[in-house]
C-alpha cells in the first residue's frame, strides 16, 4: 500500500535526536572528568529517551487498514472518536449543504489518516490559525488546518473533503498526497503529530451510519453511505 513507513521513519527521526544529544554529553563528561553527578544526570537522560522512544514507537503505529468495497461507502479519514455529527448550510469544498462528521484524536490514536473514497485529490488548502486544544470543539473553526478535496471516482462530479486540525500538541500536519494524485478508499494520505481532530463533509446524498461516541478505525469504519 503506498506511503507504508513514512509515520515510522517520523518516530525514528524523533527518537535519534535526543539519543544523540546525550550520547554527546556522556562522552563528554568521560573525557572531561565532569563530577559523578552528572553521570547520574545523563543516567536518567537514557531512562526519560527510553520512555519517550517507547511511547514515540507506540504512537506512530500505522497498521494496514482492511478497507471494505462495497460501492457507496465512505469510510472513516481517521481513527478516534465521533463527537460531532452536524448539517452545515455551505461546505467549504462544494456548493450547498452537507454533513459535518468530527473525529477527536487522542494522544492514544493512530495518528496516520485514511482516504474516505477512491478518487482524485482536486485540492489542498492549507489555513494557518491558533493550536487550541483538540478537546474543544471551536478548535475546527479556529485551528491550523489542512483541507483536502477528493473528487469522487464511484461518482462523477462528487466532491468529498476531509480536514485536518492541528491540536495543542499536534503542531506538524504532514501530508502524503498532492493535488492531482489517484487514490483508492482507504490508502494513506496524511500524518498529524501528536492530538489532533478531524473532520469529514459529505453530500447530503449520504446517509450518516455512526453516532456520537462511536469508536471508529481510520480506512475501515464505514462513515455513511449513499442513500
């Protein structure tokens, strides 16, 4: 599947830094002949790096999503937890009115996102704003985002958009697609760091399948179906 590795390459780039920084201060103290504590400051340097590698691994998991076929579907962009299901009277990304599904990201959740349909990417925009907790809800109005359209291949002319918001902690969206590239349901298109939210609009054609507190699994969870 394509863009497999990138969110492990990212912990890996995490976890080398600060394992390289107190290697050099180890080595330091050796040559120089620093005093016993800071041998035991650097011992407990290693102990936090451990830790933190340990979490950095468990947060950038990315398992390969069983994405589902059966035509009409758009599944879940994300893995967490639906705390806001809405009709909002103008999308951002088509005319007229459509279905607002927002998924709250925990530090816990699998942070790699999933395309909702197969498709085209037809647009990226990107909106710089405020790193308000993902907990609040104006965090999707008033957040560093990313919006990402998908032209619909099961249905011509169909726009889905999905969006991702930066959270507190999240400060880094890194997306995998560009405008232009071809996707199948459930493939990976982007990367959020550390809490964060995400919204999916969908046509009014569609039929909302979850509920508010629903678990869902980035690539597998269907979202809604067309009626």
């Amino acid at each position: 599947m394509k863009h497999a590795g990138i969110a492990r390459r990212a912990a890996i780039k995490l976890i080398v830094l600060p394992l390289a920084a107190i290697l050099a201060l180890a080595a330091a103290g050796l040559l120089l002949g620093w005093p016993h504590w800071l041998a035991g400051t650097a011992s407990a340097l290693a102990v936090l790096w451990l830790l933190f590698s340990g979490f950095t691994l468990y947060f950038f998991r990315d398992p390969v999503a069983r994405t589902p076929a059966t035509p009409g579907l758009a599944v879940s962009p994300a893995h967490g937890t639906v705390d806001a299901i809405e009709v909002l009277p103008a999308s951002p990304c088509f005319s007229g009115p459509c279905h607002r599904v927002s998924i709250f990201l925990s530090v816990i959740n699998i942070h790699v996102q999933n395309a909702p349909v197969s498709g085209q990417i037809a647009g990226l925009r990107h909106a710089p704003g405020q790193f308000l907790s993902a907990l609040k809800a104006e965090s999707a109005l008033h957040n560093e985002n990313l919006l990402i359209e998908f032209a619909s291949s099961e249905t011509p002319g169909e726009t889905i958009g999905v969006r991702l918001i930066a959270g507190v902690l999240a400060r880094r969206i890194v997306p995998f697609v560009q405008q232009g590239d071809r996707l199948e349901r459930g493939e990976r298109i982007s990367l959020i760091q550390f809490g964060s939210r995400c919204d999916i609009y969908l046509p009014m054609n569609f039929h909302i399948k979850v509920k508010l507190g629903d678990k869902l699994v980035g690539g597998e969870t269907p979202v809604a179906a067309k009626s």
